[in-house]
C-alpha cells in the first residue's frame, strides 16, 4: 500500500516531531491539537527545530518554506478522513488512547493504516478499540525525533504482513532505520535498556560505588556517551518507574521489578533534570553536583 497523506494525532514533544520529519519528507500531513493553543505550542517547537537545521545548512529556506506548506494543523479528527497512515502520539493512558482509536475509526478510510507510538502500553490493546485489527501496528520513534534515527515497528498477531511492509517502507522513506519486534512490554529498546537502568540503582543502593564513579564506570569503560544515573535524570526518574512497573507487571522477573530508592525518589518528587533533583542536583544545570544523600 502507498502512504500518500499522513495523519498525526498530539503535538506535544513526539507529536510535533513525528508530523516534522513526515512534511520533510514530502507527505502531506494533518497534525491534531485538542486545542488552538496547544497547537500554537507545538506548530512553534516545528518552527524552531527547522530554524535549527536551516542554521546547520542541512535544508535550505526552501526547504523549510515546503516542509511547513505541507503540515495542516487542526483541532478538527474529521480531517484524517483521507489520510492513508494516521499515527497517534498523545498522553501515556490506555482510556484516552482507545477513545481516540475508536473515533477515528469511524472517521478514516477503512483501508488506512493506524499506528501507535506508545513506549510502554499494548498495540493488542488499543487495536481491540478498532475494527481494522489487521491494519494495526506500532511504530515507535525516539526523542528527539528529528534527530534520532531509530523507529520500533512493533507486529501483532494479527498483524497483515503488507501492513508490516508498508510501515517498515514509510520509516525509511522518512530517513530512519526501523527494527521488527513483537507486542511485549518493552519492545526490544526499553527490554534491554531499563533492567540495566535499575542495575546502576541497585549498585548505587549495595555501596558499590559514588554516583560519579557509577556513571564515569560505563561513561570511559564501555564509551557510553552518558552514565546510568544522568541518563536517567534525562529520561525522568517517575517515567522509568512508571514502566519498570509495566515491564514487572508483563514478565514478573524480579530484575524488571523497581529498586526501593527509586521508589523513594519518586515519591518525593525527586524526577531528575524537569524536578531540579534526582542522582543530581540541578541548582546549577550545566555544572550538575551528585546528590550525595543518595550514597551510601
Ligand atoms: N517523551 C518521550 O521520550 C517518548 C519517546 C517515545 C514515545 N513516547 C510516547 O509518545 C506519546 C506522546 O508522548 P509525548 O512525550 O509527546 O507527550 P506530550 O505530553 O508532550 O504530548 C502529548 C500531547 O497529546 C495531546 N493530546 C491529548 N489527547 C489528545 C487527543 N485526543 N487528540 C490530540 N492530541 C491530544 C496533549 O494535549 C499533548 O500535547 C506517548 O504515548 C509516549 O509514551 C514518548
């Protein structure tokens, strides 16, 4: 099946970039907003970041003038009639989620295709809130989107083997590399990297090391460009949690299961770089200082 016109649902950080790389690369898009504003916020976020590559001199202003002719912001779901892949980025929340699947369903052309870019929730799950289990999938790209070249399309059971085609075709038609994985918790990315994650905490918490000594362990001796414990302060110390407990819920292997200090972060607001605190303190953001009350 060909991709003509994409249809993108949330602009918020993933949205925005989502619709971005689909206009660069020539598709027509309709991005949704539930409101005017927030669709204000994430039309600027596209603004900026291709400002940022007309800067680099990786597109021109033509380019850039195209790229923006091309997206059809909207508040409107009627607009996806005819799009032909409509991709849903909005909240982390199973309810939601199935309720704008099940709208859309009625609203666009029965043989679209419809993918989510959940990080953590079943594709299965939100597929049942639809007619068109065959044409259901998930393709999950990384943030910052117009710079991360990774997407995870993930296959049901279900799944029509044209359909797998067709989204494995359009990630690389908008310049990313994709890789297959099945409908499990986790997909192939969150399965290996978040058991490694909660491992630094647990090191942290056995006294195996300084929250410097951790990170700079696998910084200079496996050439990560960051440690564990930065990394996590990046990502969000409560997002993590939130999907080791998916991942335990899934597998119910103890070494997907969330570390008590984790917990304890978590529940005292301490979610790294966004809450000012984590494995770091963020007083001042570009001179991080490790939270030494987390040492043993
Ligand atoms: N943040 C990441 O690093 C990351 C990485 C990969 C995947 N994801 C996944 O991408 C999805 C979106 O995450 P995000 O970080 O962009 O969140 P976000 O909060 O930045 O954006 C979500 C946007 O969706 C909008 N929204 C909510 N309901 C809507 C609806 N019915 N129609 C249209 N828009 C609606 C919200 O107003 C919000 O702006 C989630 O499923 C998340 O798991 C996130």
């Amino acid at each position: 099946m060909e991709i003509r016109q994409v249809g993108v649902v949330g602009c918020g950080l993933m949205g925005s970039g989502i619709a971005q790389v689909a206009a660069m690369a020539g598709f027509p898009t309709v991005v949704r907003e539930v409101t005017p504003e927030l669709l204000g916020k994430g039309m600027s976020s596209i603004e900026r970041s291709l400002a940022k590559f007309v800067e680099k001199g990786t597109i021109t202003v033509g380019q850039r003038a195209e790229t923006l002719r091309r997206l059809k912001p909207t508040t409107q779901l009627t607009d996806f009639a005819g799009c032909d892949l409509v991709i849903e980025a909005i909240i982390e929340n199973l309810g939601p989620k199935r309720e704008v699947y099940a709208s859309l369903d009625k609203i666009v052309k029965a043989e679209a295709i419809f993918a989510s870019n959940t990080s953590s929730l079943s594709i299965t799950e939100m597929m049942t809130a639809t007619k068109r289990a065959p044409q259901f999938i998930g393709m999950h790209f990384f943030n910052p989107v117009p710079l991360m070249t990774l997407v995870e399309v993930v296959k049901t059971v279900v799944t029509d083997p044209t359909v797998i085609e067709t989204a494995l075709t359009y990630t690389r038609q908008v310049g990313k590399t994709p890789i297959l994985t099945s409908d499990r918790a986790g997909f192939i990315v969150n399965r290996l990297l978040v058991p490694y994650l909660l491992d630094a905490i647990r090191a942290l918490e056995e006294g195996f090391g300084t929250i410097e000594d951790i990170d700079n362990g696998m910084k200079l001796g496996c050439n990560h460009p960051m440690g564990p414990l930065t990394l996590l302060d990046f990502v969000g110390i409560e997002t993590t949690y939130y999907i080791a407990e998916i991942l335990f819920n899934e597998y119910r292997e103890t070494r997907f299961a969330p570390p008590p200090l984790m917990k304890r972060m978590v529940m005292a607001g301490m979610y790294g770089r966004k809450s000012g605190k984590g494995f770091y303190d963020y007083a001042e953001p570009k001179n991080p200082k490790p939270n030494r009350m987390l040492e043993r």
